[in-house]
C-alpha cells in the first residue's frame, strides 16, 4: 500500500541559509505521525514546504501518490491537505462561525458545510456556545481549538498541525491533545509537529526527532517516549 504522504530527501533553504537538509518519512492512513525537536529544527518550514508555501530546493513529496511539485498552494488544500500553522491566524473581528466557514471556502455543498460546523461544535462545545462571539474574545487555546475546526473544514486526508500546544495551560494543553486522540480513533489522518515530546510521543504512531535540519532517529511513538536519548534532550531528564 502506497502511505498516505511520501517525502524522500526533502531540502529547503532560505537563501544560502537550509534549513531542512534532505529529511524522508511518509504518513500511512489513519496514523498520527509527529516531529518533535528543539526551537530551529525545521519542523515548521517542513510544513509550510508540505503547503507548498515555501518551495523546496530539492527532493519530492507525493500526496496520494501524487508528486506534489508543479502543485500550487491554494490547489494543495483542494487535494485534501490542510494546515493548522503555528501562532494560530484566525480573524479576531469576524465571528467564531465566520471563521469556520472560512475553513469551507473551496466547498459548495452548504448541508455537509453545516453539518461539519456542528462536528466542530461538538468537538469544542465552547466554539458553538460563542459562536456569534468576534474570534479575538477567545483565550489563547480556545483559538487554538478554533484553528483546529477551521482546517477541519475543508475535510482534510491529512491534518497538519503546528506546535498546538504552544502558550497553553496544562489543562489546555491536555483538552487539546485528547482532543487530537479523538480526531484519531475517528479515522483522521495527522501530523503533528511539537516542543511538547511527551504528550507528542504518548499519542503518536510514529516519531521523528529533528535537529538542524536532519532527523536524527525515527521510531515509534512508544519506543522514542522511552528511548533514553529522547529522554535526556527532550524528556528533561538526566
Ligand atoms: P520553531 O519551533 O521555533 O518554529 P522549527 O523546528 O519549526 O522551530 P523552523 O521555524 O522551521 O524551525 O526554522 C528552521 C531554521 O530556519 C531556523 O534556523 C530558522 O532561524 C530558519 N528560518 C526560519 N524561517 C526563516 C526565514 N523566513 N528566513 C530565514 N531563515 C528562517
């Protein structure tokens, strides 16, 4: 069976500067695949190459088998892969529901449209309860959660997510990541970037620990929650 995303010896660079130095790992249906590693490593600019918001220097990435090369950005979501990017961008003046039909934008049919904007609501009930509420009202993890809905919008194969744990309470920070085990055991498809190693690794699939640029070492998300290095780099632990 062919996975689900496939990228082989990816390289991206900003000017002279790379900062993905040929990194391969694929994401099969149904897994949650993460990339951990410190501040700088490349796991952002990973995702935004995999949007095609940043164009690699080198190497391939196939979606559904599908080189993704000659794919522009905007086509890329039509293909079933959306992106949740770090730091959030939802439109704090325009309601919470005006955000998620953003997250529908390449969707005409309006019944599924609605059905998938209760789906939100009841996966973050605080969503639905403020609705009619401007999104820049919302804390930083309830924007999160918001985030998360509008990509779920667009009915994605692949969910890609950045650093949603970042600024949150731990309450937060666990409502969320359960929140990501439920989207799973429903079948979505993610992959997960995250400083949090622990809560990454405890519900992951599959892991890859990046650090300038490289992964270093690969494994499953129990086997790396217990490999001794991971432990002391990422874990804190001596
Ligand atoms: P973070 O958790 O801080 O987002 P990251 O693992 O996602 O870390 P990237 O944001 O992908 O790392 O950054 C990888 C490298 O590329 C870093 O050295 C960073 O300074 C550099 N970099 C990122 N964005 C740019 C840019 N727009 N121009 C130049 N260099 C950049």
């Amino acid at each position: 069976m062919t996975a689900l995303l496939e990228v082989e010896d990816l390289r991206v660079a900003y000017g002279k500067i790379e900062a993905v130095k040929g990194i391969s790992f694929k994401v099969d249906a149904g897994e949650v695949v993460t990339l951990i590693g410190t501040n700088g490593a490349g796991k952002t600019t990973t995702l935004r190459t995999l949007s095609g918001l940043l164009k690699p220097v080198g190497g391939q990435i196939r979606f559904g088998g599908k080189s993704l090369k000659k794919v522009p950005a905007h086509q890329i979501v039509s293909l079933g892969l959306a992106h949740s990017p770090e730091g959030r961008h939802i439109f704090p003046r325009m309601t919470i529901e005006d955000n998620l039909r953003l997250g529908a934008f390449l969707r005409s049919d309006r019944p599924g449209i609605d059905r998938d904007i209760q789906r939100a609501y009841d996966l973050f009930p605080i969503l639905g309860e403020r609705r009619k509420q401007a999104a820049g009202t919302l804390s930083g993890g309830e924007q999160q959660m918001l985030a998360m809905g509008r990509a779920l919008m667009s009915q994605p194969k692949l969910l890609m997510l950045d650093e949603p744990s970042m600024g949150l309470s731990p309450i937060m920070m666990q409502k969320i990541m359960a929140t990501i085990a439920e989207l799973k055991s429903q079948g979505t498809t993610i992959l997960l970037v995250e400083q949090n190693a622990q809560a990454a690794l405890s519900l992951a699939d599959h892991g890859h620990v990046m650090e300038v640029g490289n992964i270093v070492l690969s494994g499953s998300g129990q086997d790396l929650l217990h490999d001794e290095s991971v432990r002391k780099a990422y874990l804190g632990e001596d």
